[in-house]
C-alpha cells in the first residue's frame, strides 16, 4: 500500500473555472493524453499527486505529478479503463 498526498482534481478543475460540462484532459510528458470524465471527479475524487511514501516523485519515479484513484477502497476501480486513467509524468491539464 501506498501513501499519495496530493490536490483532488475537481479542486484543480473548479479553480479552474471547469465544472459539470467541462471537458478534463491531462498530458503526460511522453505525450500520453486521456480525458477524465466529471463523474469520475464526483464519485471517485482522485487526486494529482506529488508525493509518494513522503517522499516527492521525480520524473524516474512517474512524478512530478500522477493522478491517483483511490483503488484500494473501490474493487470497481480494479478494471482497465480506471488503470488506464491512471496517468503519471502529468505536466499539463486542460479544462475546456
């Protein structure tokens, strides 16, 4: 088990100016994008983390910033397409 500090995205998403009908997409550094649905925010709340263990992430350890389910209190998570929103080496989001 791991321990992730980090930011919910809804808080990033909202300050933003973002909201229910926003369309939500982070960039990973090797340009890997995935688009991050609303209802995930609400349901979910996953966070952008910058910390892992106490311990900030550098680029060899997925960092600066990884955005994190809270997979072990929700088995439904436990499927690709949650695994496959699970985007590390974030440096850009988009809120439109």
């Amino acid at each position: 088990m791991q321990h992730w500090k980090g930011v919910p995205l809804r808080q990033l998403v909202e300050m933003l100016g973002g909201g229910e009908h926003s369309h939500i997409q982070l960039t990973a550094l090797n340009d890997y994008s995935i688009r991050i649905p609303w209802s995930d925010l609400v349901r979910y709340d996953p966070i952008v983390a910058y910390s892992r263990n106490h311990q900030r992430m550098g680029i060899r350890d997925k960092g600066p910033l990884i955005l994190i389910y809270p997979f072990d209190g929700n088995p439904q998570l436990q499927t690709q397409e949650y695994l496959n929103r699970t985007i590390w080496q974030v440096n850009a989001i988009s809120v439109r």
